[in-house]
C-alpha cells in the first residue's frame, strides 16, 4: 500500500517533488532521509509496490518517481510503462541490485529517463535526480543513452547500418560481452591475454561501427548476431 507523505523540505516554493518505490521499507526510508537532506527536493510519497507507485504518481504527479528494478506485483518496467501512459510528465529513474545489459536496455525500452546501480552514493543520486528533472537521460552517467534509445527505437531493418563481417574468434568475444564480462573475464574464459581481448573488442567496435563496448553490445543483439536467452 501506498504511504503518503507531504512534508516540505526547506524553504524553496518549487521543490522538485519525488516518489519512491521498493518493497523494502528500510531502503524506502533511507531514500527518504538521503534526500530530504536537500533544501531543493521533497518526497510526496512512498510505494511498496509497482501498482502503489502508478496510483502516487496518477494522484499526486510528481516531478521524478525512483523506482526499484524488482517489485512485487508489478516490475518496474510495467510500472514505467503505465507511468509514462498516464502521466508522461514524470520523469521515472529505475535503481538496480546489478548492472546487466539487458536490464538497462529493458528500462530504456520502456520509457525510462535514468538508471542507476542501487550501490549509489548519495551525491550521484541527488545529481542525477537534478539532471532528469531538467530533461537529461542518464544511464550510471552514461552520456551515450540517448544513442541507446535512439538504436533501440528502430527494427533492425531501418538502422540502416552495414558493417564488415567478425571473425568466429570476435563473435566469440562479442558474445561474453554482452553478457556483461570485463577483458580480464573474457581473456580468462578464453584462454587469451588481457592485451588480446582488449584488441578484439576495439576491432569489434570498429567494424560494427559503434563507439563503445556498450553500444557495441546493443547492436550486436539489434542486428542479431547475439541472441539473449529468455529469462
């Protein structure tokens, strides 16, 4: 159920108003308290649940929701969803216990406008609930999730993107990289160096004409040369 809370921080007449959702009532109150330290921010309320935080931001129309990446009843990337329907206004971050691809993708594709691991420190959390508000996507400060949205906005046939060919050795790398290993992992399922990797995934990126081993990863499951597994 809902719990609403209307206090004002401060003394500003504008606070940039927040819900926060997650099934833990710890972590839910010490959200609450990291950010009410903050003259320019107030919390209106608090969800337990996915639903609880569609109805708070349906009803009280905050400027940012910050929801928690699993729920019960309804996930955070149906509750963005129905967020973004009802109430397109609300800026929606979505905080997250582990950094898979994936989830990310999965919050960009649903309408999200940030993305932070859970292990944020306070002062990352606060600037990145100031730059949402102001209109910015931030992905764990990634300057490169608007290019995400604007490749996952598209079907494959429409990117419109030609690339040359990877080897079966960087399909190999390419594969564990989207699965999220680092060089060291990769080089160490493998067999290879460290120095090895890193010059696979810099010819990867180079061929699939990208500028990062992020968006690399991205356009190697938009193209299909890397199928996800279902969950």
């Amino acid at each position: 159920m809902p719990e609403t809370n209307m206090l004002t921080v401060g003394g500003f007449d504008n606070p940039l108003r927040v819900v926060i959702a997650d099934d833990m009532e710890l972590f839910r109150l010490g959200l609450r308290c990291a950010l009410e330290t903050e003259r320019d921010l107030t919390v209106v309320g608090m969800a337990a649940d996915g639903h609880g935080a569609v109805e708070m931001c349906a009803r009280l129309r905050p400027d940012v929701a910050l929801l928690d990446e699993r729920m019960p009843g309804l996930d955070s990337l149906a509750a963005t969803q129905a967020i973004k329907l009802h109430c397109p206004a609300v800026r929606v971050i979505i905080l997250s216990p582990h950094g898979d691809l994936r989830c990310r993708v999965g919050a960009l594709k649903a309408g999200a406008d940030g993305w932070l691991l859970k292990n944020v420190t306070r002062t990352q959390l606060i600037a990145t609930l100031r730059h949402v508000h102001r209109g910015e996507v931030l992905f764990s400060g990634e300057a490169e999730a608007t290019l995400l949205r604007q490749v996952y906005g598209l079907p494959p046939e429409q990117l419109g993107v030609s690339f040359e060919r990877l080897t079966p050795r960087e399909l190999d790398v390419l594969r564990l990289l989207v699965q999220g290993q680092t060089n060291r992992q990769i080089a160490h399922s493998l067999t290879l160096s460290s120095g090895t990797v890193k010059a696979y995934v810099e010819q990867i990126i180079a061929k699939l004409r990208v500028t990062s081993r992020t968006l690399a990863a991205v356009r190697a499951i938009e193209l299909g040369l890397i199928h996800m597994p279902a969950e």
